[in-house]
C-alpha cells in the first residue's frame, strides 16, 4: 500500500473493450466500486471494469485525475466539474452517468445527472425518445389521452428540428 | 444507447422542472410511472427544498392567477422591475382566505361556504374539503396555518374559528386539526373547544411553524398597553399554549418568523418619540429570558420603509438576508444584514408573498 512503502501505488484498469489504463490508487478510489476491490485486495493485477468501454473510461480517469488534484474546495471542485462537462456532447453524457452509476461516484453522478436534465429542458417529447433511444410503447389513443392531460406542458417547447 | 436504470432516471429527472416532467409522460409508459411515483416525487420536492436556484416567491394576486418568480435569479442583482414572474392558473375553489402554502401546494379558505382548498398550481390539480361547520352561527376564521410536520410527513391544516351557539351571545371558540388527505376519515378532522384564551386573539394572521408546534403573534386584549403574546398549537399532543414576548418591549406592531432555526419577532418598537423596526430573536425555544435583540431594521431605510407600515417576514435567504414583504404599499424587500440596508426587490409584490418550491405533490 501507499502508505507503507512512501511511494505512489499505481491501478491497471481494463475496459471492456480491453483498453489497459494506468490510474494513481488515490485518485482511482474515487470509485466506491474501485476501492472496495482495493480495500478487499482484489487489486493486485488488472481490474477489470465490464459496464465501461475505452472511451469513457478515458474520460472517467481524466476526471478522476483533475478532481483528486484539488484541494479540499467545494468552489473550485465544482468549477472543475462544470468545465469538465461543459464540452461533452449527449451521447458521451449519456456513457458517462452509467459509467458514474457502475463505478459508484456519486460526485459525478450527481453532475453528470445535473448536466443532462438542463440539456433536456424544454426539449420535445420526439427529443427525449431520440436522444435515449426510447421506443414509444403507448397506442395512439394512451398517448393523446397523455398529451391532453398536460396539454399547457407542450407550450414554449423548443422545435423538434435539431438533429 | 443503454437503457437507463430507474435509479438512474430518477436522478436525472430529479433535476427538471414540473413543466418538463408532466411533459416527458408522454414519452413512454416507463418514464410516465417513474414520473408519477411516490418515490420519484419525494426525491424531487427534497431535491427542490435543498436547491437555492429552485426557490421562488409566491404571490397571490386578486385576479385569476398566481405569480411565482425565482428569488436568486430573477430578483438578485436588481431584478428592479424587469422581473419574469411565471403565471400559474388559480383554480376556481381557491377563494377566500390564504391559509398558507407548503411543498408546492397552496390552501385557502372559503369563509362563506367553510370550505377547504388545497391545491398544487404547478400541476394544476385541487381538492376541497367541507369542514361542516354550521354557518347559521357565523363563524369567524381567527387564525390559521397549513404545512407538513416532520414526525409523520403529513399535511395538516389549523383554523381558529369563533363562533356562536345560537343560545347566548357569548362566542365559542375552535381549534380545527385537518388532515386534507388523510385516508381514515376518523382521524381526518379534530375539532376542541378552547377556553377564554383565544378571547385574547385579536390579530388575524398566519401561524409560523418550529419544533412541531405552530405559533401566533397576538395582542393581549385583557392586558391592554402594548402586551403582545404568542399563542401556540402544538400538532402532536393536539395541546395549545402561550410564549412570552420578549419583556419590557413596547411593540407598535410586531410579525413572528424563523431566523436560523429560531423563533424570532420583527418588532415595530417605540424608542422614544418615534417608532423603529428590531429583530428579536429567542435563543432558546421557550425561555423568555433568552429573547436577544439581533439588528435593527431602521438603518438607511427612511426613503424604503416607514414606522407606520406593517413589514411580514417571508423568508430568509442562503446569506441571512431577509425578505420582507409590506403593506400599504405592496413593495417586496430586501434587508442586506451585511450592509444594513433596504432593497427594493419588486415594488409590485404582495403582503401574502411566500417561499416557494414547485412540486409534483399531488392534493
């Protein structure tokens, strides 16, 4: 560990696309997932991360890395967060929060949750089954029953043209 | 891409407004029962109670609708006039007197019929409630007080009501407990008699909740000169009491709010010739040597306010600055407790102005 022998240990984690990735134990036990197997001695060779594909898990280490490096200060830890998320498009979002969920992360869960609701304010119905790639499982008269329910909700929503 | 797990959905859409949710229903059949879960709706209301941006001021109007605007976006940093106040239909049963407002939901009642309306604006949804009380002995609402109390998380309304048993001309007076959504309907309404002291209420007015017990600012009319009391009802032992105000204060006027946790009074105090405003507050619940005098509101405030208007606590914001809300003139104020002094956060407010959280609470 770490702490007996003074220098720092270093994690292998695997994707499941098998990707290998070097990550500080320190930063990496952000992950409650992570530093369970830590604490429990399971990390002694490869982690392997199944629910996580390469890319994410990219991004994952590269938050785990920039979040770890700063001081216990909520303003600036949240700053980070907030640049950090500010140029991921909905897709890598969408990765992102099952990435949080399965790592259990709950600092970037709760941020990465947090980005995607204000994505989603004010976009259509179509939008939301688009972009989460959800079937509509209403008939055609549940769903006008639905609509008329809440009809004065579809005012001042955003067109549906975008891609 | 995946589909989400319900917890996961459930955090996310912690995040959206009514508006949005009510809308997303109509997705798919999963998203509509996740939406319209219990367990959804109390993560949201507790994720809207601990997130400032999510709070707003309510303001009912003497027309059709209700108003809402944000506090910390809309009216922070000079809001002045230019203010994006949300419109919310105000249903038809919401009448008469505002009882008060708690999670989204909003409670009035019709003094002519003895009806209750609680309703949620934001999902455009009400219920009535017949109190049954025998309008030949003209009641008179004296009091009242609506909201959610933490030992059972239920909803309860308290009324004050006076009113003459036809055989004397000596008036009875009621506590009223109703719990509005209560299914045993054995438990839903209590109603005692209380003895002569609420001959002492002479001050109609909203009760302000701490500790399980709700309290009332009332002048001692036995007393006379300048005695003012507080009166309380406490929600589980169903029990009513007194609360000493804090000694030797000749109040004018005085409103009763929570600063930090405790019970507190804005007093319109006479220090001499002329009246100021004092913020008191009792450090320690129920001991009446522990009233502390916190601030005075009188700094720099000539232009703003006057002695002779009536001010009403609304709230207090995130840095301890309190909102004011005053009448005759319907302005809603800003106390700056750092820099001592008044703002103008909207001249076109209510004396009724509350804090505000939209919710998915159904009446």
């Amino acid at each position: 560990m770490a702490a007996e022998t003074g220098t720092p240990t270093t994690l292998t984690l695997k994707s499941n696309d098998d990707e290998l990735f070097s990550v500080a134990e320190s930063a990496a036990i952000l992950s409650v997932t992570i530093r369970n197997m830590v604490e429990d001695g399971c990390a002694g060779g490869v982690i392997p991360l199944d629910n996580v594909d390469g890319k994410t898990l990219a991004s994952v280490i590269t938050y785990m890395n920039g979040i770890s490096a700063i001081p216990a200060d909520e303003e600036k830890k949240k700053s980070y967060r907030d640049k950090f998320l500010s140029d991921k498009d909905f897709e890598t979002l969408a990765d992102m929060v099952l990435a949080a969920n399965y790592l259990n992360m709950s600092c970037l869960m709760d941020a990465v949750s947090a980005k995607i609701a204000q994505v989603m304010e004010k976009k259509s119905v179509g939008w939301v089954r688009r972009k989460f790639g959800i079937e509509n499982d209403y008939t055609p008269e549940e769903e006008a029953a639905v609509k008329e329910e809440h009809k004065w909700t579809f005012e001042g929503v955003e067109t549906d043209d975008d891609n | 891409m995946h589909q989400l797990p319900v917890e996961i959905w459930e955090e996310i859409l912690s995040g959206l407004s009514v508006k949005d949710l009510l809308r997303f229903k109509s997705v798919c059949k999963n998203l509509n029962s996740i939406i319209s879960g219990q367990h959804f709706i109390n993560l949201h209301l507790k994720k809207s109670i601990s997130t400032p941006s999510r709070h707003r001021i309510f303001m009912p109007r003497d027309d059709e609708s209700f108003r809402t605007v944000e506090y910390s976006r809309d009216l922070q940093g000079g809001g002045g006039d230019h203010i994006d106040f949300q419109t919310l239909p105000r249903p038809k049963e919401a009448i008469g007197n505002f009882v008060g407002t708690c999670d989204g939901l909003v409670c009035y009642l019709d003094t002519i019929t003895m009806r209750i309306c609680v309703s949620n604006p934001s999902l455009r949804v009400s219920k009535t409630l017949d109190l049954n009380v025998n309008r030949r002995y003209c009641p008179a609402l004296l009091f009242s007080w609506f909201g959610r109390e933490s030992s059972d998380d239920e909803y309860k309304v308290v009324l004050g009501i006076r009113s003459y048993d036809g055989k004397s001309n000596c008036p009875k007076y009621h506590m009223h407990l109703i719990k509005p959504f209560s299914d045993n309907c054995s438990s839903r309404k209590s109603i005692r008699e209380v003895d002569g002291r609420l001959e002492l209420i002479w001050y109609f007015g909203e009760g302000i909740l701490l500790h399980g017990i709700v309290h009332w600012i009332s002048y001692d009319r036995v007393m006379h000169t300048d005695h003012y009391v507080m009166f309380t009802y406490d929600l589980c032992l169903e029990s009513v009491g007194e609360i000493s105000m804090p000694v030797g204060l000749h109040i004018w006027h005085g409103v009763i709010g929570v600063i930090d946790g405790c019970l507190s009074a804005i007093c319109n105090v006479y220090r001499g010739d002329f009246a100021i405003y004092e913020v008191w507050t009792m450090k320690e619940y129920g001991v009446k040597e522990s009233w502390t005098k916190l601030m005075n509101l009188s700094g720099r405030c000539d232009d703003l306010i006057s002695a002779s208007w009536h001010l009403r606590l609304v709230g207090v914001t995130d840095d301890g600055d309190l909102i004011l809300s005053c009448i005759p003139k319907h302005h809603l104020l800003i106390f700056k407790v750092a820099e001592k002094k008044f703002e103008i956060l909207t001249s076109n407010g209510h004396w009724f102005a509350r804090m505000f959280v939209e919710s998915l609470v159904f009446p």
